[in-house]
C-alpha cells in the first residue's frame, strides 16, 4: 500500500510507468511494488491452490519431517510451492504487458533483458513471500487440530491437540 501510495506521489497520479532500467529514485517504489504483489500473489496461490490440489498432506516448514493437516498455518507442499512461484510469474508477466500495452514508449521497459530479470525475480519472490509467511504462520500464529469434529483449528482450547506456534498472530 505505501509503494502504491509513494508511486503515484512520484508520477503524479499520471498512470505513467517508472522506468526501472535508469537509476531513478522512483524506480524503487515500482520495484518493490512489483514485488510486494509477487508476494502477495504466490503466498494467496499457495494458500488456496496448494491446499487443493495436493495429493499428499503438507509439512510444516520448521521441521520438514512431521507431516501436518491440510489448513495448518506454515504447513506447506510441493504443489503449493509450485503455485506460489505461479504467482509470482503471473504478476511479473502482466507487469511486462500492461507495460507494453498501456506506457508510452519513452517510459516503457523496452530491453529484453531487463524483463527477463523482472520475470525471474518476480517468480522467486513468489516463493520468498510465501515460505516468509509460512515461516511467520508456523511460530506466532497457533494451528490445533479438534479430533472430535476433524477439524483444524486456529485458537486453542481444552479439547484441542496443539499442532505448531503460539497464539500472537491469530
């Protein structure tokens, strides 16, 4: 929200791209807006794809070898993984689009070269987003599991086997 607010102080609200290939200062705001959205997007995929289209149950990320029910904050899978690196890719391949599409040519990313590291970063930071809130979810956010309904659950109580992580994020 603050690269956002910060890019249109930079642009005045002139819905002009900043370039990224110069060393402006402006330049950051995009970057880490581009980012902060390949983040936000592969984290949401993860969440929501990988929980869905994974054959096996997930594992919680500080400790790989204990295997957890579906819905455990910083459980995560292979196929969730995958889905956050999907993530990424798809927020910086509309970025290079819209880009093209929608900038003037004087103020579009016109080198190849420059769009390929966009594209790739973007897809790490999928990745990056989603295991950093995976990591976050596994030690301050608490996940319990409720053996009388077959539920996982996100607050603790008496009838409920504590999973991972304590309760300040819930």
């Amino acid at each position: 929200c603050l690269y956002a607010i910060g890019y249109c102080c930079k642009t005045n609200y002139s819905g002009l791209s900043l370039p990224i290939d110069n060393k402006h200062e402006s330049s950051i705001y995009t970057i880490g807006f581009i980012f902060t959205t390949a983040c936000c997007c592969g984290d949401t995929l993860a969440s929501e794809l990988g929980s869905v289209l994974a054959r096996n149950n997930p594992r919680l990320l500080t400790n790989p070898f204990r295997v957890v029910p579906v819905g455990t904050n910083g459980a995560i899978s292979f196929v969730g993984c995958l889905c956050s690196l999907l993530g990424g890719f798809i927020i910086g391949l509309s970025y290079i689009i819209g880009n093209s599409i929608f900038c003037q040519p004087d103020h579009m990313i016109n080198t190849s070269m420059i769009n390929i590291q966009l594209l790739f970063y973007c897809t790490l930071f999928g990745l990056v987003g989603s295991s950093i809130d995976s990591i976050l979810g596994a030690t301050l956010q608490f996940s319990g599991y409720d053996r009388e309904h077959n539920v996982t659950v996100q607050k603790p109580g008496p009838s409920i086997e504590r999973i991972s992580g304590v309760n300040i994020l819930s």
